[in-house]
C-alpha cells in the first residue's frame, strides 16, 4: 500500500522564529512563559494533592468556605487566583507556599517557588 | 510528547489565525505563542490551564480557547481544536503526530461578550477544517 504522505507542519515553527526575532516580543514572550509555567506547576500541584487526598473540588471548596464553582474556575477558568485562596487551599491540603531564592538572585530568599 | 501547532488555512489560501495575530498587539501575540507553546509541550490534560486554556462547552462544545488579556482589558481569544486519534487517523489527515489545530481569533472589549454570530463564523471555518483530508493547513 502506498505511504500516506504527511503535511508539512513547521508553519507554526517558522512564524514563532521569526516573532522571536523581535526583542520586545521576545521579552514578553519570555516573561509570559515563566508565569504561565509557575501558575501551572502550583495548581497541577494542587490538584494533584486534592485527587491524592480523595478529595473532590466541592470538598476543598467547602473546607475554605468558598462555592465550588469558585474552586472549579481556579483550575480552568480565566481568573488571577487570589494569593489567599491558594494558601487556604494548600493548607486544607497539608502544604504550604513558600518564597525561595533562585540560584542565581543576589538576595538570599525571595523568589517564588511552590512547595505544594 | 510535544504536540505540532497547525494553523487552518481557507480555500482561498488565507490563514484567518495569521491575519488575526497580525493585527495583535505585539504582547498579547507574544503571550498567545507562549500559552500555544505551554499547552502544545504539556498538551490536554496535563495543562492545567491557569486560566490561560480552557474547553469550550454548548454549540461550541469540542473546542478549546486560547485567552489573553490586552491594553485597557481587551479579550482576545484563539479558538482551537484538538487532532489526536490513533495513529493510523492521524496518518490520513496528514499528520505525524498528535496536533493542536488552531482555527482563528476573536477579540473583544472588556465585559462583553461575543455574540452567536461571532460563534458561527468560526464554527463555519472549523467545519470547513474538519471537512478535509488530509487537512489544509499552512505551510
């Protein structure tokens, strides 16, 4: 049977090189990639804790005093999650969220880092 | 596995994503190619989202949108479809592997909502993209 030839998929590859040509979207670009990563590895975490737990998204909601939509939309929603909701829910969950210092800052503790 | 980013491209050779992106403001395009990225390195469902990525649910149930936010709040979206099957499938749509396909962008005000028009114009592309195979993408 003849091979199916496959599409040509490097469009995307090819825009994003030369978007990245350009310093200012660079920077931006590169600014948003560490906060996207951060806010998913704190919730991936604490998802992770909550399903570890047994626990479902309305018990956690319940146990912060929040609606369970509001928990719900924490995970998937279009939100800027308060910082006092995540450090309930990493309580209730047996965590908590710490500042750490990045190898390479010149302080000697303050960049954020989850410990969920 | 990373998954490939694709963009749809019309019959008459258009690509309404790069058309959109083009008239973006230069942070919110970079931060739709960072949230692309993110989600094609940690694809469905490892990526939690953040806000960032969510499905999309009634008449447009099967797709997925890609949010950012803009000068003076203004939306802008990304609205996508996933191609994973097996790899047999995925072989006949011209793919090597499992892809995010993005179909077109929307933008709108702060606290508006876009209307079922809107909706239907990309359920229309999206349509036209899922009626072909191999897919037609840009290239």
């Amino acid at each position: 049977m003849a091979e199916i030839p496959t599409t040509d998929t490097s469009h995307y590859q090819r825009r994003r090189a030369r978007e990245l040509a350009d310093a200012e979207f660079r920077e931006e670009y590169e600014r948003a990639r560490v906060e996207i990563a951060q806010v998913d590895t704190i919730m991936r975490q604490l998802d992770a804790r909550r399903e570890a737990s047994g626990m479902s998204k309305a018990d956690l909601a319940r146990l912060i005093g929040k609606n369970p939509s509001t928990v719900r939309r924490l995970f998937t929603a279009e939100v800027n999650p308060e910082l006092k909701t995540i450090v309930a829910m990493a309580s209730v969950l047996g965590a908590r969220i710490e500042i750490v210092g990045e190898p390479s800052a010149n302080t000697d503790s303050s960049t954020s880092r989850s410990v969920a | 596995m990373a998954w490939d980013v694709v963009f749809y491209r019309a019959a008459d050779g258009t690509v309404p994503v790069d058309d959109f992106l083009d008239a973006c403001p230069t942070s919110v395009r970079a931060r739709l190619f960072a949230i692309l990225d993110a989600v094609a390195e940690a694809p469905p469902p490892q990526f939690s989202g953040g806000g960032h990525w969510e499905a999309m649910h009634g008449a447009m149930g099967g797709y997925f949108e890609i949010r950012a936010q803009g000068p003076k709040r203004e939306q802008f979206r990304l609205l996508c479809v996933l191609e994973n099957a097996e790899a047999s499938e995925l072989k006949r749509r011209g793919f090597p592997g499992p892809a995010l396909a993005v179909i077109t962008g929307l933008r709108k005000p702060w606290m508006t909502t876009f209307s079922a028009n809107d909706y239907t114009g990309v359920r229309l592309l999206g349509d036209d993209y899922r009626s072909t195979i191999p897919r037609r993408i840009a290239s």
